[in-house]
C-alpha cells in the first residue's frame, strides 16, 4: 500500500513538473517572439508615418521655392497634389507590407509552436 501511494505521489510530481514545462514553455517563447513581432510592426509603421511627413514638408518647402521662381499656381498645385498623392500611396503600401510581413512571422510562430507540441 504504502509502495502503492509512493509511486503514485512519484507520478503525481513527474506530471505536474511535465505540465509546468510546458507552460513556461509556452509562456516565455511565443510571447518574446510575438513581442518582437509586434516591435517589428510598430517601427515598420513609424517609419512609414515619418517618411509620408517629411514627403508632404518636402513638397510644401518644393511648393513655396517654386512660388518665388513666379510659376504659375495651377502648375504648382498640381505639382504638389501630385507629390502628396504619391506619398500617400507610399504610405499605404509601407503599411500593407509591414501587415503582411507581421502575418507571415505570426504563421511562422505559430507553425513552430504546432510543430513543437506536436
């Protein structure tokens, strides 16, 4: 009885450590990696928003050189909408790709975790 309660206490202590690995496990690697995910994403983004500003500081500080050379305004407005449109464009392409670039390293984390727990 008492070599019965032993080896019960034994398995008792072997599947709760098993299970406590498994949680830290699972606690501290996807959560770094997504953590790191999530950085990557967030500068992707910044960098993005900030290269969409300086386009529009630059087209405006285009825009006011041009004025003094005595070009025509229509020409100068259209130059600049033209400029801003671009970088708007620039701006939505930097943030579909940072988007997709985050999913992929999500799938990725994710096909690792599955092949690990496999």
């Amino acid at each position: 009885m008492n070599l019965q309660l032993a080896a019960m206490a034994v398995f008792a202590a072997l599947l709760v450590s098993v299970t406590l690995a498994d949680i830290s496990f699972a606690q501290t690697t996807p959560k770094n990696d997504i953590k790191s995910i999530m950085e990557n994403y967030r500068k992707a983004i910044l960098k993005a928003q900030t290269d969409f500003q300086a386009a529009i500081k630059k087209a405006n500080v285009d825009a006011k050189d041009v004025v003094l050379k005595g070009l025509p305004i229509d020409q100068i407005n259209a130059d600049s909408k033209s400029k801003i449109q671009k970088a708007r464009v620039d701006l939505k392409a930097s943030i579909a790709e940072a988007r997709v670039d985050a999913k992929n390293a999500l799938l990725q984390l994710k096909a690792a975790i599955d092949a690990k727990s496999s």
